[in-house]
C-alpha cells in the first residue's frame, strides 16, 4: 500500500517525501515539474538511501492519473499539487481556478474509483480572509482575498461536500501558515522558478547577491515595529505534522481542518535581522508602500493540532534562517 504524493517535487512535497520515507512508507511522487524540478526527486532518493516511484504527470491528465491508480496501490492521497502565487492568480484567475480545482475534481474522481477515500489536503491559512481576528482558529469562517485564496475555500468545500455524500471519507484539510527553511543536509529548499515570490526565497537571494534590495510592504501596521506579522513553520516541522495527520486519517472518517503553524507571530524585520544573523551579513532592503490585501498580523492558534494529532512545531526562527542559509550557499543556482 502506498501513499500518493501530488506535487510531490516542490517544497513541501519533497520534504513531507523524505519524512514518509524515513518513517517507513511507500510512497509514490506525481508532479508536472510546472514550478520544481526532477532534481529534488533525485535528492530525496540521496537523503533517504530509497527511490521513490515518480510520474512526471498533471492532475488534469485523467488517463494518467487512472495509470497511476492501476499500477499503484494507493491507499491514501497528500495532495499538494496546485498553482500558489497569489499575485499572479490575480492576474490569471481563470488559470488558476481551471488548474487547482478541476485537478482536484479529476483526482478526487479517479480515487473514488479506485476505493481510495483517504485525502490530506494542503490548504492554507489564507482561507481565513481579511476579517478574522488573531489567532486564527479552525471554526472561524472562512473567505478569500484572490483567486488563489479562493481556490483553497473551493477545494475545502468540495471536499467536505465529498464527505457528506460518502460518510466513508476521511479528509484532512491542513491549514498551512508561512513555511520557511530547508532540510538539514542542504540538499532540499524552497527553489521557485523566476524571481521568488515568498519573503524567505527572496532575502536568501539578496544575501547571495542575485538580487539587489529586499521590498518591505508598509512599515505603518499596528505591530511591534510596524512591519506585516506572520507565523513562520519549519518545512520540516510541516512535513511532520502530515504524517500525523495521514495516521489520523488512517483510523477516523470525517472532515477535520487542522492549523499547522506556531503560535508565534513575527515581524518582516524580526525575519530580516534573523537571517542577518544566520549569513553574518547586512541585508539590503527599503520600505515600499502597503499591498493591497496585505493584513497586519497572520498567526494560528495550534491548539487542535497538538490535541488532534499530538502535533506541535520543534523549530524556531533562527533554526529556519540557518537551515535555510544553508541550502542557499551549498545550491547558489538552484537545485
């Protein structure tokens, strides 16, 4: 029996891979290497000493999709495949709403047709919207401030509309904060094709020098130093907490919505001065207008995770910028 990986050749993909991995499983990689590369499959088969299975394939390719299903025994699905930019969603809504949900509508499809009702999704805490106060917590409802957001709350429905109609699904739908960092051995990072469009890839390129200044959105919010305040994760914490969350899927049926975040909040130049600290240099940055969109302060309240699944992140900020550094100056160009 083996666990289904989609996009399992990006950032988190690979991570939660080499977790499952060396905890165990079988595990099979599908990824369209749309934004990530065959290289990572590669080095997750490097850190692990196991191969995995990898089909360079898309959600919206039904008869590969149905391949996959009959030459595997998949008996449960992480389903991180998706578009994730949310700027560019803005400017490409129906991309985005065709690509994220009818891949999604295609695979939940071809695993019901295969038996296979056991679904993590990577959702994202962006479904809390723009009015929800801090910290965020899994019964508050949910709305979206672009199309990427609203792809998310979709899925999110979707799946528990699944549910409701076959009470023998198990879907888990895990509400990711800010992952940042890498793997310990440098091998495996956040490698965005293009110019990054998250805080961490894009500092992490202006400490190497390819590219000049950071942009800091707004300086005037109502925070401890007026900067955005977010709740960063280790990807590697994050990767734990699926395999947690796959254990619970494998003995309850339901809909859970599950935080996967700290608790903490920090601010855009809380993150700066750390991560100065982890590459022992100045990091060039100035101050630019707010984004429209943008809120003061992002953090979850992790409490249903650790009551949930035993779950709670190990790793703080500096432990991120530092695993992070790393993979940056032992992958200068990239994976």
């Amino acid at each position: 029996m083996a666990i289904l990986i989609t996009g399992g050749a990006g950032f988190i993909g690979s991570h939660t891979a080499v977790e499952l991995l060396n905890a165990g499983k079988e595990i099979v990689i599908v990824d369209n290497l749309s934004n990530s590369k065959a290289e990572a499959v590669r080095r997750i088969a490097q850190i692990t000493g196991k191969e995995p299975k990898f089909y360079q394939a898309d959600l919206l390719d039904r008869p590969a999709m149905e391949q996959i299903f009959n030459e595997n025994n998949i008996e449960a699905v992480v389903h991180f495949a998706g578009l994730k930019a949310v700027g560019e969603s803005v400017y490409k809504p129906l991309e985005y709403y065709h690509n994220n949900i009818t891949g999604t509508l295609v695979l939940c499809d071809v695993m019901r047709s295969h038996g296979c009702k056991k679904i993590v999704f990577s959702s994202s805490a962006t479904v809390y919207g723009m009015n929800n106060p801090v910290p965020f917590k899994e019964g508050m409802p949910t709305s979206a401030t672009n199309p990427y957001g609203y792809t998310k709350v979709m899925i999110e429905q979707i799946l528990t509309d699944l549910h409701t109609a076959d009470p023998e699904w198990s879907v888990v739908l895990l509400r990711y904060f800010n992952p940042i960092g890498a793997h310990k051995s440098g091998l495996l990072g956040e490698d965005p094709n293009g110019i990054p469009n998250n805080l961490l890839p894009y500092i992490s390129q202006v400490a190497i020098g390819k590219l000049e200044c950071l942009s800091i959105f707004g300086n005037d919010y109502e925070t401890h130093d007026g900067t955005g305040v977010r709740d960063y994760i280790h990807v590697v914490d994050l990767a734990l907490g699926h395999l947690k969350a796959l254990s619970y899927a494998e003995t309850h049926t339901g809909v859970e919505a599950v935080n996967l975040g700290t608790g903490v909040g920090y601010s855009v130049l809380d993150v700066v001065h750390s991560f100065e600290k982890a590459c022992g240099k100045p990091i060039n940055y100035h101050i630019a207008p707010r984004r429209a969109g943008d809120i003061a302060k992002n953090y979850a309240d992790p409490a249903k995770a650790r009551e949930l699944f035993g779950w709670e992140a190990q790793l703080g900020l500096d432990e991120m910028c530092q695993d992070l550094w790393n993979f940056t100056v032992k992958n200068p160009q990239g994976l």
